[in-house]
C-alpha cells in the first residue's frame, strides 16, 4: 500500500486531520480554491458531492464520516479508521478511539478504502 513518496497516514496522522477538518468552515472561498487546483472532471464530482451532501464543513466533505474504512498504518500492522454510511456497512466504533481489525487481514474488503500522504516535500 505504499510507493516511492507516498504512504498511508500513521493512525495518529488520521486523528489529527480529522480533527482539523471539523474545525475547517467550508466557504465560497474555500471553494473557489479547491477549484483552482483540481481538474474539470473532479469539479463535476465535487458538485455532486456538494448538492447530495450539502456540506458545512471539509470534514463533511472529506467523507471521513459516510464515506468508507480507511486503512492506516499503526506500528508495523494496518488498521481501519472511519465511518461509513450505515446502509453501506453499519458501525458501532469511534474512529476517534478505536481502529477496525478485518477478521481476515489477507481478505479484500469492499468496505475499506485508503488515501495516501505525499511524503519528502
């Protein structure tokens, strides 16, 4: 899950921005941002995003919380982080506290998903 510059976010990493992310007010301006650095095909998905999900915050947006389980890394294992939409996989964790441990670690999960951090810049 890892490459030349990329890795998975520590589970201390993930905390943290989610943290950060439900304190961060989504604006006009933030928006118009994000516009600026992203290609037209992300923007149409963006705007659906927004008109389905009527956001109020980037946390709202980051789809940390309904999105899906994001891998991360802890210690030399990986662990589950997040919460999904309870129609997609109903939870009872709090990814503030607590980390998913799939039954069978070898085993793809369609639930679990991941993002990378660029490292060395």
């Amino acid at each position: 899950m890892e490459g030349p510059g990329f890795s998975l976010p520590s589970v201390e990493e993930w905390r943290r921005v989610y943290g950060a992310l439900q304190r961060e007010i989504l604006t006009s301006a933030k928006l118009a941002a994000l516009r600026s650095h992203i290609c037209a095909e992300a923007w149409i998905i963006l705007e659906r995003l927004l008109d389905q999900l009527h956001p109020r915050s980037l946390f709202d947006l980051s789809l940390i919380n309904g999105g899906m389980v994001e891998w991360a890394r802890q210690d030399k294992t990986y662990a589950g982080l997040g919460s999904p939409r309870p129609e997609f996989c109903p939870n009872l964790w709090d990814p503030r506290v607590e980390v998913v441990r799939p039954l069978r670690p070898a085993e793809r999960l369609g639930h679990f998903g991941f993002r990378l951090v660029r490292r060395g810049r």
